[in-house]
C-alpha cells in the first residue's frame, strides 16, 4: 500500500509516518484536498473519538471504501461503505479486506445502515413508550 497524509501531524506520528511508502503533505484547501481524494483508492478513518469528521464526509462524497477506527461516530458515517478496526494492529487487516472486495464497498459508499429513517422513529417512541417497535403502525398504514 502506498498512502498520502494530508495535515499536520503529532510527533509521534511524524516518527511513524517516516516510511518510504507514506508521502506526507501540509494542509491543504477544500479544494486541493477534493482533488486529492478522487485520485485515491481508500479513506482511513483513525481518529479517536471523532463524533463527526469533516475528512471522512469528504472521503465518502467522493466514493472512498474507508477503514476507519470502530468508536466515534465513524460507523454510523460510513455505514456499508467500510470495514472498521478498533486496534492499530487491525489496520492492515482491515485495508486487505477491502482491496480485496473493492468492487462492493465502491459500490456500496454512502448506503445507509437503516433504510428508514421514519421507522428507526417509530421504534424510538415505542420503546418510550414501553412498546415494542411493532407497536405502532407505519405512516401508510
């Protein structure tokens, strides 16, 4: 894997980035940024504890499959559209299974993991109630 860094890094992770297949740039505008993630393959999500980031919104707007760290609110982002790693360790693990089924996490970036948003509400406000989700009726019933 060859991969580009965009933004300013940690010391620790200057140290781990200093890898011949790592190509480390400054930060860039929206724009340059846009360009540079349509010329790539994958997103790697490995912030911790990100409840929403902008980078990964722009990796999945562009069609980017991600591995992206399994905290925050980056599963709820990439839905289908990735594997998650929730060590550093599963990285790898995590960009090979992609590689390998690249065809169906392209295709499939930006699917939502519920397909209803009308019915995730009514099972919400028949728990509230002490229901169960089958409880209250859909809206076309």
């Amino acid at each position: 894997f060859n991969i580009t860094f965009i933004g300013s890094r940690s010391r620790e992770f200057r140290l781990a980035t200093h890898r011949p297949c790592v190509t480390v740039v400054p930060p860039q505008s929206s724009a340059e940024i846009a360009a540079a993630l349509a010329e790539h393959d994958i997103f790697i999500a490995a912030s911790r504890r990100e409840p929403a980031s902008n980078s990964l919104v722009e990796a999945l707007a562009v069609g980017l499959p991600v591995a992206y760290r399994d905290e925050g609110g980056h599963p709820e982002a990439v839905g289908l559209g990735g594997v998650p790693f929730k060590t550093d360790d599963e990285l790898m693990s995590a960009l090979r299974t992609i590689k390998e089924r690249y065809a169906y996490f392209a295709a499939v970036v930006g699917a939502p993991l519920h397909h209803n948003i009308d019915d995730i509400a009514r099972q919400y406000v028949a728990v509230l109630r002490g229901g169960l989700p089958g409880d209250i009726p859909s809206r076309g019933a």
